[in-house]
C-alpha cells in the first residue's frame, strides 16, 4: 500500500530524514516511534506533502505521491490527524465531519460513514451540533480522528493521538483506534510518545533517532530488545 523508499528531507538547507524507508502494508498497524526531534512528525508530513523530499520516493497503492499536489493526496485514501488536534473551534461537530468528508470517496461514502464514527464515537453522536471549541481534550482529539475518518481513507495516519490527554483518556483513544482499525478495515500508521502503548496496540513498529531508522520489526521482538526496554520502556 504505502511504500517509502531511502527518503531525505530538508527544511532549509538541513536534512531532517536519512534514507528512511517504511513499508505499510494492507491491513497494517504500524507504529513509528521515538524521542522528540527524531523526525516522526515531518516523515508525516513527507507524506501528505507539505515537507520537501529531496531524495528517495514514495508510492501509495502504485502511485508516485511526489509528483501529486498536496491537495490531491487525500482523494487516493490517505488521512492525516495531525498532533494538536486541530479542530475548527466555531463550526460544530457534524460540520467538521463534513468538513473531512470532501475527499471523492467521502462524498460517494458519507451515510455509511457518518452512521460507523457515530457507533464509534457516541459521545460525538451526543453533541453532534455543539461548537468543536466547547469539547474537551479527548472528545477534539475523537474529533480529529473521526474527521480523518469521514474522508474514507484507506490508511489514516495518526500523529501523537494521546498528546495532552490524561492516562485514562489516553488509554481511551487507543481503544478506539483498535476498533477502527479492526471493524473499518483501515490500515493505521501511528506516531506515538507512549512507546509501551504503541508496542503493545501496533504489529510492526519502527524506531526513529536523529532521522533515521534505527530498528524496525514486530512489536513483540521489539518490546524484548534490550535498547527498547533500557531507552523507552524504563526497564
């Protein structure tokens, strides 16, 4: 499906991604993680288009996503929650599902789409004409997601989900993205802080430091590495 192969990325004239390569498959839950400033938000947004690649490719079901605008990625299935949210405060819930739902396969997709974030999500059911700026944290954060969602994406990349959350609600989230993942069918490219978490939800995983690649594999090999449960893990 997405297909990342020897990227570089710059801003400005520092390269912020060495030769990294991803492999996201159908059906996958892939986790990338890593400390701050390993460059896990910018191979996002390598993806979606708004970080300039200056070497390496990357496919998305045979098509070359560099020579795509921006703005015509989402039309092939992709979906980017990025960190922070990022609701349209003033417009209400079902206005930023709508919003998300632009994409051709949103559009064609909206009742059956509209019906599953609502079972997904009831509390987004509850307060689908209240202002987006009234939720709380978790319930933006469903939000966000959701909004991803109701493009009709076949892989929904999802950046720091449990930013700002309390554990409880942290662990929420999670839950959800499960469910989507299973019942929806949407394969799912997840950048995390809670490393325990990611290793614990995702299949495969790979290790992000200083803008390379480092470790890449099953998350249960992964938690048992001793580099992974010494750096990340507290263990």
């Amino acid at each position: 499906m997405l297909e990342i192969g020897n990227i570089n990325v710059a801003y400005g004239d520092h390269d912020v991604l060495h030769d990294v390569s991803i492999r996201v498959a159908r059906g996958d839950f892939i986790a990338v993680v890593g400390p701050n400033g390993a460059g896990k938000t910018t191979l996002f947004k390598a993806i979606s288009g708004t970080a300039r690649v200056t070497a390496g490719s990357i496919h998305f079901d045979d098509t070359d996503l560099l020579s795509l605008e921006p703005s015509r990625r989402p039309h092939l299935g992709i979906a980017h929650v990025p960190e922070g949210r990022q609701v349209f405060p003033s417009l209400s819930v079902e206005e930023n599902l709508r919003i998300g739902a632009e994409t051709e396969a949103g559009r064609q997709n909206w009742t059956d789409n509209e019906e599953r974030i609502y079972s997904w999500f009831g509390i987004l059911a509850e307060r689908r004409q209240q202002a987006a700026g009234t939720l709380s944290g978790g319930e933006q954060q469903m939000l966000a997601i959701a909004r991803g969602i109701a493009s009709a994406p076949k892989l929904l990349m999802l950046d720091e989900p449990s930013m700002g959350l309390a554990p409880a609600i942290a662990d929420e989230i999670f839950e959800r993205i499960i469910t989507i993942h299973e019942q929806g069918e949407i394969s799912v490219l997840l950048v995390e802080q809670r490393v325990a978490e990611a290793l614990h939800f995702a299949t495969r995983a790979y290790v992000l430091e200083t803008g390379r690649v480092v470790l890449e594999g099953e998350t249960e090999k992964l938690r048992d590495d001793d580099r992974i449960r010494q750096a990340y893990l507290g263990m």
